[in-house]
C-alpha cells in the first residue's frame, strides 16, 4: 500500500512530508516541470519545491476556477500542438479564451515543459 497525493497544488508538500506517489496530471502534459518538483519535494529541498509550486499557484488557480484540471490540459495540450482543438468531446466545453491566452503566457514565461 502506497501514501499519494492526485491534487497537483498540494504535491510539494505532501511529497516532502512523506506521501510515496503523486498522481499528476501535469506530470502528462509538463513531464520536465512535475520531475523537478518531484525531484526537490523527494529531497527534502521543502524551499525549493513549494517556490517551484507557488510559481505554478495560476495554473492551479485555473484548475480550481474550472472545477478540475481536464479542460485546462485539453487547452495546454491544444497550445502545445499535441490535440487540435477543440480537444474535448461534446458537452465538454474549452475554458474561456481569456484564460486560454492566461494559459499560453504561463507556458511561455514559466517554461513549462
């Protein structure tokens, strides 16, 4: 029997107070960025993990605004070239252009990949 934690927002945290998996869904879409916060999580690097983790508090914002992360991954994976859009099956619908536009800049200025 393993410990984990599936919310992303708090996986800092949690791997580092001792939970044995993350089930990410970041760690599908930005497998680089949820490695080296798992990777400093896992060291005990508590500071290191949790600034890494605040630096990506509008990506969870986003997933808490639209109830889950689904169709904010759908939108990343769109901007990413991986889906064409629109990614979701009806009557799933895409997050507000606003926020797909939010979304392209945190990709970009956050790098994550």
């Amino acid at each position: 029997m393993t410990v984990g934690i599936s919310g992303d927002s708090c996986a800092a945290v949690s791997i580092a107070a001792g939970c044995d998996a993350w089930y990410s869904v970041i760690g599908g879409i930005f497998p680089h960025t949820a490695r080296a916060l798992l990777t400093a999580a896992q060291a005990q690097d508590t500071s290191d993990a949790m600034q890494m983790s605040e630096a990506l508090a509008p990506l969870w914002e986003l997933f808490t605004k639209y109830r889950g992360s689904l169709r904010v991954v759908a939108a990343a994976a769109s901007l990413l070239g991986i889906v064409k859009a629109p990614a979701l099956p009806l009557p799933l619908q895409p997050i507000h252009t606003d926020d797909v536009n939010l979304l392209a800049s945190l990709i970009d200025r956050l790098q994550l990949k």
